[in-house]
C-alpha cells in the first residue's frame, strides 16, 4: 500500500500547508490533518511495532479505537506524552512525533526475531516459562521482558503544565456528535433545558464528516446548535467514565493541537452531573479474523472511507474489500464515487443483496462471493492476497496494494456498561445491545444497534485450508493475540470469558479491546461449542480511552496535594530557622538549631533550658472542643473513663479516652470554665475523630443530653510556657489573674487577660516543670509569643519543638496515644488505672475492661527499659526477647514504643509494650538489633522527679 | 459518585459530603455493666453483611452534621430510602 492524497475533496484546508516531523523526519500535511492522515497521505504505511512479535504494523482504523498506530509526541522537557493515537493527533507546525517499541528503528527492529520465535510464545508463555527458578524474575525476566515489550517510554521529568477542573450541571448531557447526537441536541434545544454536547474529535459531525452528502446539513446543524444559547458544545472531550447518579467524568484537550504552548491549562477535567444522558456514541467496525490480517495496508473498510472523504487521501491505489457485512460494499461505492481506484470485492457469504451486485456491475468491480483471503503477501505493505474459493477450494491472487475489512459492526457500549445498563445479545448483529438502563439514560444511533448499513453474516475466522496451526490470525492487534492464542486457552480448559480474556490478554491492552472483543467472543463460542450470551461479557470499565495522570490530579499535586495547615506562630519559627515536621496536617516546629548544631544538640540544649530556667513550645496544635449545655458534665462523665462531675469549675482534669472496646483512644487535659462549660483537649491527631466519636454518642445513643459540641482547635493559639521561671515571664504581663501558688495551682485554669488580650491561661505541664498554657484567639498568637520573648530574655528563654517536647515528656512517662499506645492498650495495659472512676457505673469501653481476653494475664503492658550501656538508645520498634539464645524464630515478648537521649538524666531512657512487664520489674530483657543485642532492665516509666515536687511550686 | 438524601437538610447532595458509620439499628445496651460476655460481644462485634438491602447509618458530615439512618442496597449500590435517627427501621 502506498497512501497519497487524491486531488479533491475532504475537509482539509489545502490552502494551510503544515510541517511536522515522524521518527525526526519532516513531512508535510494540511491543516485539518489528523497525524494519520498526514502521514498516509505521504506514502508513509509503517506506524509502530506489535506489543509482543515486534511485527510491523500500520493504520486499523481513523479513531480512537486505532489499536496499532501508537506514537509519542515530545513538546519539550516534561511534555513527553506516550501511547497516543495517531489517529487523535492532530498536526501543527513543528510537531514532533515518535514511533515506539522498536530498536534501532521501525524498518529494521531488532525485537522482530520474536515473531519467528512465535511458536514459542503462545498464550500463557510468560506464566508457564519464567516461573523457575523464582529469584530469576526481578533481575533477570522482567527487565528483559520488560526491553522487548512494550509500549512508549514512560516520561520522567516533571510535568510542567496545568491542568484546569471543573463542576457543570445540566439537564441533557449528550455524548457523540455524530447524526444521532446532533439530532438528538436538535429535538431539544428549544426547551429550556440546559444542554451538553460533547465529542472527542476537533469538529462536531462524527460519521458524517465522512459523508460529503451530508456537510450541508452538517454545517446548518452546527450553527443552529451554536447560536442556541442553552447549548455548550465540546469538542476535543472525551467522556472517559459513567459514574452513579448520573455523573461523567470527561477531558478537554485545550493546547495539544496548537503550535505554540499558549498560556492556559493542557487540559480540563469536567464532573458533570446530569438529569438526563443521552448516548450517541456510534458503533465501530469490525475486523476479520485471517492470516496476515496485521499487515501494514489491511484495515478497516470505514476508515478507509474516512481518510477519502475526510481528509481527501487514498489509502491505496488499487483496493480490495474482504467483506462478511454489506456496509463494506457501501463504503467501496462511495470510494470509488470519490475516485479511489477499486481492485475486487471479495464476500465470504454465498449471496448478497442485488441492489449491491448491480451496483458494483454498474461501477465496473471484480465481486468473489463465497471467498476468503487466505493470505496477505507483503511484510511491510500489501502486495497481493491470496483468495480462496469456498465451493471448488482454488485459491488465487489478487493484485492489490490495501485490503480493507469489513466484518460488521459493534455498538460501543463503553459508557452505557459503565453505567450498569444490562446488555442483550442480537444474533442479527452478532453483537451486544443495551437493554435496561440503571440510570436516566438513552442510547440513540449506532450505540443502540440501530444503523442502515445493511445486513452481514456473523464468522469467528474466515476459513482456510491452510494448516490453522501454522497461522498468524490477529483478534487483539494491540496486544497479539491470534485466533490459535484463543483456542489454545479453551483447550487448556479455560471455560469463562473473564479467564480466556486474562489468560491470553485478549482485550487488555490500553484499547480495551475495542476492535478484539465481539471476535475474540466468537472464537470461543466456537472452540467451546456454546452459544455467546453463555460465555458471558468482560466487564467496561472507565477510562473509555487513557486519559493523562495530569487531568485527573488538576490542582492537587505539590504543595496543594493536601492542606498543610499552619499555626499563627509558624511564621516565626519559620523566621528563626526552625526545622519542621509533618504532624497529621500540620507543620511542627521540631527543633530550632542554632548554627553549626545538629539535631541531637539541639535537642539537648532545649530540654536543658526548659529543666533549669525556661522554655517556649507553640502548642496551637493541640485538639479543642467547647462542650456546653446543662448536662456537659454528665456527658463528658459517659465519654470519658475520669469522675467529671465533681470536677471545680476552674480545674483541670487529665481525661482519658477509650473506644468501646476498651482500647485507649486519646487523652488531653480538659478544663471547667463554668457548671455547664468545659474546654477539652485532644491529641493533635485525633481533634477531628474524638469530635466525631463525641456527636455520634450525643446525636445517637444520648440525643436527651442537652449539650453542644463545638470544635475550637483553629479559634486558639496556645502557647506552652515552661520551666522553673515560667511565672516570674508571666507576672508582669498578666491581667486580672492571681499567679500564685496558692490561688492558682497545678491544674487550674483562670480567665483574664495576658499583653492586653482576653486568654484563657491554664496552669498545665507535659514536661514536669512549673508550667502555663496560654490560650489566646490565633490572631494574637504570634504578637503574644513575641511579648513572652522579650520577657523571657531575661531568663535566656528558649524555643524548643516536638522533639524536646517527646524527650521531656518521656522522662516524666507521660504517653503519647498512638505511639506507646497501638489500639490494643487498655488503661490498664498503660498503667493508668488511676484515671479510671472505680465507682462510675458506665462509661464508654467500661464493659470491655471486663471481657474475658482484657483481664486474661500476659497482656503488653507499659515499662521503662533503662539499658545497661547508658549510651545506647534503643530503636524505637525494635522487638523484645526474654531468651538471646532460643532458636530462630524467636519469641518476641513486646517492642520499644519510644526511646530517647536524655541529656537531664545523663543516659537513656525508653518505653516499651511488654507481655506481662508490670511483674518484671528489675528483670533483664535483650533487644536485638543490627550488630548487636543490647540488654535492658525493666523499670518504671517515670524517670525524673518521680513525686512531682518540681510541679507544685 | 452517588448523591445521597440528607433526611435533615432534605436535600440530595453528593457523596463526598458524607462519611459511612456503620450498621444502623444496634442500640448500646442500656445497662452495659448487665451484660453476659457473650451480649456484650455480640453487641460490639457482630455485624450484619448482607446482599441486598442493608440498614446503614451515614453522617453528612461536610454539611449539617446529622447522622441519619439508610437503606442502601449493596448490590446496586442504589439508595432505597434515608430517615431521621429514632425513627423506626423501615
């Protein structure tokens, strides 16, 4: 086959020439060109090579069912977009197009050695071959598998553009703007409703633009629809998925066919929702199952007609149609009407309609009924087929330079599936229709099966008297599966369509079998000797075509991938070098490193500072709920496991929180404000869930307690003030708040105002040191912190972060929920029993303390491990043995939960979950880990002033 | 994405604004201290999973912050009704 371009006709603008370039060649087409057509009309026949064979192959088909002709296209660093259809792309000055899957280019590729190897590569290979010896499969199989098959090269720099997303509503959503969808807008545009149309081609028309008899009617439609101002028309969109309620997901190809990278997202994602569908998505054709029916010049017979009458080139100059359907006879009329030169119709049937039979006497065409091609001659491009006559068994050759195919047709029924409309099977059509619509849907056209191209005979495979065994008959073009492929895996016992399709990959590559199903179903019908409809149907599932990662992620990569939230004072730690950490959503200050000084330094130096003078930790993070109404303290009294009733308005209480099977879930210490007004607080990790677990209780289990939940965690910023000269900072700043000792003790809490503004100051400490938390509406967070400051210089006050703050607390045993807590922890199990009310009679997780497994012995329980190399620090994680010396696998009786340097304590010091640790006090235990075993004694898990005198101060 | 009927805002409104919270109906025991090891575990543990018409509580959590009750069908995935909590089972 030699392509070119006819002298007239198409919807190309030849008074537009455009240069592109294929495989760094330079070409020239016309605008309105399709990389296809352009290329087609250049003599070029060869676009890629097979998935698995390496053979070569050309154009099927002139959409986007295009299975073979694949190419990449590179707009620069980061615009390397693989796997496209060359049929979907269109030209412009300067494109820069690529074929793929071959080495060192597509006339001479070296993977083609793979085809003569082909009988040794049948269905199933991969699996049955490189299963032994299994270490092979990583380094050696699948990189070298990998190199020979394939697709285009995956792009590894970073995508440059944007891509834009949208909402739309409508009441008609009408996808295909072929006849049917153009009809269907029509009939509806002047209601009021709001239409959508949408077609994944750069012009509206579908089939029609195909047909040069129906451009007038074309063009009055096109302006008619878009003067109508209810009507959004799309074009370049595919409708990629259907989704419930009426909900499509489709992208809009903004810059891809400009010249120039224009200023504006490549793409646009639209969710659609829609009170009505309509699905107009047309039917495509079907190939015929042959030998050499690959070869680079056989194609679809409507495609053939498309690239006439479209885009004004000839696929060949003497063409011959292998026909089972009568719509190929029509499409061979309307090439010859468009002065393509014809070489025969062939027909596998025994007789067609005489309408047909004169028509092609009348225009002069060679007809064979009840023949097949049995061979295609040609490795690159057709030469001649060889035909066979069914009744006396001759065979001949025919001179011909493209073979077209025209096996029927099948309605895409992509969307539709997705949607969950049931299908039926028509045996006229040899093809699945819709039936019964799950949604507010219709299918209209092509879609539906409603068509006039005539009637056709249903095949698996054309007959041949060659040995069928010796023959490469294509049904998945893209990813090489044969008719033998397929009837290999019903002889290997495979009975359901889902494990054919799996097994021989039929159907799975990126053009999920749009030309390959209905054939690689009539095959198996056939091996198997049962009708279709009881093989069953592989399910359609979204992307109808592969859509880019770029559309589907819009904004929502980087820094906007997810919030990250930050508290009123970050900008300062930011100012003064801070080094942050992930906390959750938030961003944590976890250490403020003076120069030249590393993590551990620093992390030393602000737990030294906290202990002997003065530390400042933003705490704005922290978990707030306002809990008000008559019954807050019974509610809080059922939530949690603490007495809340007797609770003083102006203390504070260390609450504790457990699911209902008992497990600890958060802590925070909550404050009374009021009889009827508490402030909670929560991890910084678990505001929203405790929030959420707090209503579920109230709106659904206890609906008759009056009380209000309200989150409050972002209306405060609270600034943790510690250490022995806390009060002294605090005094001169401080309004309407008795700071003593004695009026205002450990776990209180007093409003007043502290640098001029309202705050709620709780008297509070996770570090064991005399200690303030200053709440304050976040908009003054940071102007108060810089006023603490200043106060503190004095006292050489010192920002600390997380990290000191996990190393101070730990010296004190203070847990961490969800970290030496796993979701199995009772309060027990934690050593807290003494915040459990012994004498509640419920509380949410009360009834699961008692479960037969909770109070069974051996249960991990909470300890200090102190090593005995105090220079060790132990791995967190790292797992527990009683025994060095058992055998491999070893019982491991617990794991480290948090494990620290403490510079206070001159050693170090961890927490760890231990199966029966409360009984093991002063026992040794061994920890391995790489290198060595170091051992530990079991302690208890508070480190420094254990009587807490260093508090009531 | 499916649109789910909010019995509170009475209005449909998209999935995402709504988080799942489990089977509907299971009443926490009133007296849970009275309850036989075996209540209690079928009480906090035994969950329906069936085929077809399930009683589910949903919470339009991005919106007015109700948790309401539904029925939903786990086949088709379809919506049969939405109520109020305390109202009776349909």
């Amino acid at each position: 086959m030699t392509g070119f371009r006819l002298e007239t006709g198409g919807r190309v603008d030849r008074s537009q020439p455009v240069r592109f370039h294929f495989d760094g060649k330079t070409f020239q087409g016309f605008a309105g060109d399709s990389l296809a057509s352009a290329l087609l009309a250049n003599g070029v026949m060869l676009f890629g090579r097979s998935f698995k064979y390496h053979r070569p192959r050309g154009l099927v088909a002139a959409g986007s069912e295009e299975p073979n002709a694949l190419i990449s296209v590179n707009r620069g660093l980061g615009r390397f977009t693989p796997n496209l259809r060359a049929t979907g792309v269109e030209i412009h000055n300067g494109l820069k197009a690529f074929s793929q899957n071959r080495w060192p280019s597509l006339e001479m590729d070296f993977g083609a050695i793979n085809d003569r190897l082909g009988m040794f590569l049948p269905a199933g290979f991969y699996n049955k071959t490189f299963m032994w010896p299994r270490s092979f499969w990583d380094k050696v199989y699948e990189p070298a598998i990998r190199k020979m098959a394939g697709l285009g090269d995956a792009p590894t720099a970073e995508d440059p553009d944007v891509y834009a997303s949208t909402y739309a509503h409508c009441d008609l959503l009408i996808i295909g703007a072929g006849p049917a969808g153009i009809d269907a807008a029509l009939g509806s545009m002047d209601s009021n409703k709001r239409i959508i149309l949408m077609d994944e081609q750069d012009e509206l028309g579908g089939g029609a633009l195909a047909d040069p008899s129906l451009w007038p009617w074309l063009e009055r439609s096109v302006k008619a629809l878009s003067d109508a101002p209810n009507v959004t028309i799309l074009t370049r969109t595919t409708a990629f998925g259907y989704y419930h309620d009426n909900f499509i997901g489709a992208v809009q190809r903004l810059i891809d066919h400009l010249p120039e990278i224009e200023d504006m997202p490549r793409e646009k994602l639209w969710r659609i929702r829609a009170d009505e569908v309509v699905l107009a998505q047309g039917a495509i054709e079907r190939p015929i199952v042959f030998g050499g029916n690959d070869t680079p010049g056989v194609m679809l017979s409507s495609a053939a007609k498309v690239y006439a009458n479209r885009f004004g080139v000839a696929v060949g100059k003497a063409l011959a149609l292998m026909a089972s359907h009568d719509s190929g006879w029509h499409d061979m009329f309307a090439l010859a009407k468009a002065g393509v030169g014809i070489s025969a119709i062939i027909d596998v049937r025994e007789s067609v309609d005489s309408a047909l039979m004169h028509e092609a006497d009348r225009l002069g065409i060679t007809v064979y009924l009840n023949h097949g091609v049995v061979g295609v001659n040609g490795r690159h491009g057709v030469r001649s087929v060889d035909i066979c006559d069914y009744g006396n068994q001759q065979v001949r050759r025919i001179d011909t330079d493209a073979l077209l195919m025209a096996g029927g047709w099948t309605p895409s029924v992509h969307l539709w599936s997705h949607s969950k409309g049931s299908l039926k099977w028509r045996d006229d059509l040899g093809a699945y229709v819709p039936d019964q619509p799950n949604e507010n849907v219709v299918c209209v056209g092509g879609c539906s099966g409603d068509w006039d191209f005539g009637k056709g005979a249903i095949i698996d495979m054309l007959p041949t008297p060659k040995d069928q065994s010796r023959i490469k008959a294509f049904v998945d073009f893209q990813n090489d599966v044969t008719a033998k492929d397929i009837k290999l895996a019903v002889r290997e016992g495979f009975r359901s369509i889902e494990h054919i399709k799996r097994y021989t990959t039929n159907g799975m590559a990126t053009d999920q079998g749009k030309t390959s199903n209905l054939n690689g179903l009539q095959i198996a019908s056939s091996a198997l000797n049962q009708p279709v409809p009881d093989i069953g149907l592989t399910s359609f599932r979204p992307p109808y075509t592969p859509q880019t990662f770029g559309a589907l992620a819009g904004h929502a990569k980087g820094a906007l991938f997810q919030p990250t939230r930050t508290t009123n004072i970050d900008s300062w730690a930011q100012a003064h070098g801070a080094v942050f950490e992930l906390v959750a959503q938030w961003r944590r200050a976890r250490y403020f490193p003076k120069p030249n000084e590393n993590m551990h330094a620093a992390v030393n130096r602000e737990c030294i500072a906290v202990r002997s003078s003065l530390g400042i930790f933003d705490a704005s993070t922290l978990g707030k709920i306002e809990v008000v109404g008559p019954d807050a303290a019974e509610f809080l009294n059922r939530m949690y496991t603490n007495p809340w009733k007797a609770l003083e308005p102006g203390r504070c209480r260390y609450g504790l929180l457990l699911k209902e099977d008992g497990f600890i879930t958060d802590d925070g210490v909550s404050a009374r404000l009021a009889h009827d007004r508490f402030h909670l607080t929560t991890t910084t990790g678990g505001a929203a869930r405790v929030l959420n677990m707090m209503e579920d209780y109230l709106q659904t289990e206890w609906p008759d307690l009056d009380v209000w939940l309200t989150s409050t965690t972002e209306q405060y910023a609270v600034i943790a003030l510690q250490g022995p000269n806390a009060r002294k900072v605090l005094e001169p700043l401080v309004e309407g708040i008795d700071l003593s000792a004695e009026a205002f003790p450990h776990m209180a809490i007093r409003e007043g105002r502290i640098c001029g503004i309202e705050t709620r100051l709780f008297r509070v400490s996770f570090t064991g040191e005399l200690g303030f938390e200053i709440n304050v509406p976040t908009a003054y967070g940071r102007a108060v912190w810089e006023q603490l400051m200043a106060q503190g210089a004095q006292y050489d006050i010192t920002p600390y972060g997380t990290e000191a703050m996990h190393v101070l607390r730990a010296e004190k045993g203070f847990i961490i929920v969800g970290q030496d807590t796993d979701g199995t922890i009772t309060p027990f199990d934690a050593g807290l029993d003494w915040a459990v009310g012994k004498k509640k009679p419920d509380f949410v997780g009360k009834r699961s303390m008692a479960r037969p497994d909770i109070v069974a012995p051996g249960r991990k329980q909470l300890v200090g491990l102190l090593t005995d190399d105090p220079h060790i620090v132990l791995q967190e994680g790292a797992q527990i043995v009683a025994d060095p010396n058992q055998p491999i696998p070893m019982t491991m009786i617990g794991h480290v939960t948090s494990s620290y340097w403490s510079e206070t304590l001159g050693r170090s010091i961890a927490m760890a979950l231990v199966a029966g640790g409360h009984d093991m006090t002063g026992d040794t235990l061994h920890i391995p880990m790489p290198g060595k075993t170091h051992t530990a004694k079991v302690s208890g898990v508070v480190f420094y002033d254990p009587k807490g005198a260093r508090l009531n101060v | 994405m499916i649109l789910i009927h909010c019995p509170y805002c009475d209005e449909k409104r998209p999935e995402i604004e709504f988080a799942n919270a489990g089977q509907a109906h299971i009443a926490r025991p009133l007296d849970p201290s009275g309850q036989t090891d075996a209540e209690w575990e079928a009480y906090l543990f035994i969950r329906a999973n069936p085929r077809g018409r399930h009683h589910e509580r949903w919470r339009h959590v991005h919106g007015c912050g109700r948790f309401f009750n539904a029925v939903r069908d786990t086949v088709t995935d379809k919506f049969e009704a939405t109520y109020k909590a305390g109202e009776p089972r349909r």
